[in-house]
C-alpha cells in the first residue's frame, strides 16, 4: 500500500477527532446493515477506516474493507482480518464485474467528490441481485436548516471533510438513476424522524437492488 496527501489528510482528522474505533448510531447501523447482510457473502466495505463496521461483519462473511487512510487500514488488517485495499474513492474502483455479492458505504458519499462515478462503480462491482446498502447524514435536518440561516458554515459545523450535501430527494435521485427497487430509511431520535423526514430524519440508510444488465 502506497500513502497519497489526502489520507495523510484523513488520518490526522481522524485521530485529532477521535474516529478511530467510532461509527455514527453504530447500534442503529450495525444492526440494519447486519440484518440486511446476513451470512455467506462477499461484501466490499467501502470508506471502512479501522474496521470498526466490518469488525461486525467478518465472522459470517467475506469482508473487503477499502480506505485512503493508511493507517486506518493498518488498524483495520488488526482488527478484522480482513483483506485490505488502499484507494481513492474519487478513482474507479479496483475490482472485477460482479465480484461482490454487497457493497457496503456507511458514511461515506458525502465525502467523495466524484460521487456519481462511485455509485455507478457500485453497480458494476455487484452480481446481479446484489446488495447496495449505504448511509449518510441529513444535511436538511431542522437544526442544520436553523444554522444555514444564521450563516453558520454548514460544511464545517458538521464535518470539513465533508463536499456534499444530500437531502432525501438528492439521494434517492442519485441512487436512483443506477440502482432499481430502492428503500430509503429515515433515522433519529427526533419523534417525527419518520412522519417528516425531510426536516426530522438526522440521517438516512438506504437498500437498493441490483437487477439486470449494466446501466
């Protein structure tokens, strides 16, 4: 594995924010991902850091885990045992056709400039009937929209990392134009996290199929 500026990058915010051994609503997450997952399957987890997610997963499937954090994936070899691969996610990815049966991107899209690209790199590297199951946060939800009108800088009250702003509208379209049979779950503790996701849902997972040929 080879270091590039941008891990370096991601491995000093990491450790400056204590990422390591953390993943947003992990129980919330874990567990549909887990459920969703099930046993037997060759699963790609994509933007995996130090394997805390896939640490989840390893005992019953044949995890991949893929970061730019170096040293995150170093941590993640540790952890899991899993197979490990240094890249880019802004690069197609370094994969066959059809050589996963789930792709995994928790917390991730929102980090990756060429995000299109990626969700169609998603795609090809699925079998037909393959599993797409992803997560990331509302950038819609009430309080962000209370600071937006403060003129707080959304993008570093959240996260710095991060370049991209989903709604649930934009995600589903995004998604949407290359995967069929989607579902998208809103999440939070608020009370009408569910009734009115657009404003109430802190973050969103989605499931999506793959069916047919390339698109």
């Amino acid at each position: 594995m080879k270091k590039s500026r941008l891990g370096e990058m991601y491995h000093r915010f990491h450790s400056m924010n204590n990422k390591y051994g953390f993943v947003h609503h992990l129980t919330t997450k874990g567990g549909f991902f887990r459920k969703e997952i099930g046993t037997g399957k060759r699963v790609l987890d994509l933007g995996s850091r130090d394997g805390t997610l896939a640490s989840l997963l390893v005992d019953s499937n044949k995890v991949t885990c893929l970061d730019i954090d170096f040293e995150g994936l170093n941590l993640c070899r540790e952890k899991t045992k899993a197979e490990v691969v240094w890249h880019d996610l802004n690069d197609p990815l370094p994969f066959r056709d059809a050589e996963f049966d789930v792709v995994l991107l928790s917390d991730v899209l929102e980090h990756v400039i060429m995000n299109d690209q990626l969700v169609q790199e998603c795609y090809r590297v699925l079998r037909d009937g393959g599993i797409f199951l992803g997560s990331t946060p509302n950038a819609y939800f009430w309080s962000n929209r209370i600071k937006m009108l403060l003129g707080i800088d959304l993008i570093r009250y959240i996260d710095p990392t991060h370049v991209r702003h989903f709604s649930l509208d934009s995600l589903r379209d995004l998604i949407g134009g290359v995967f069929s049979l989607i579902e998208i779950l809103p999440y939070g503790r608020h009370r009408l996290a569910r009734v009115l996701p657009r404003i109430f849902a802190s973050d969103f997972m989605w499931k999506a199929l793959k069916k047919g040929g390339p698109r």
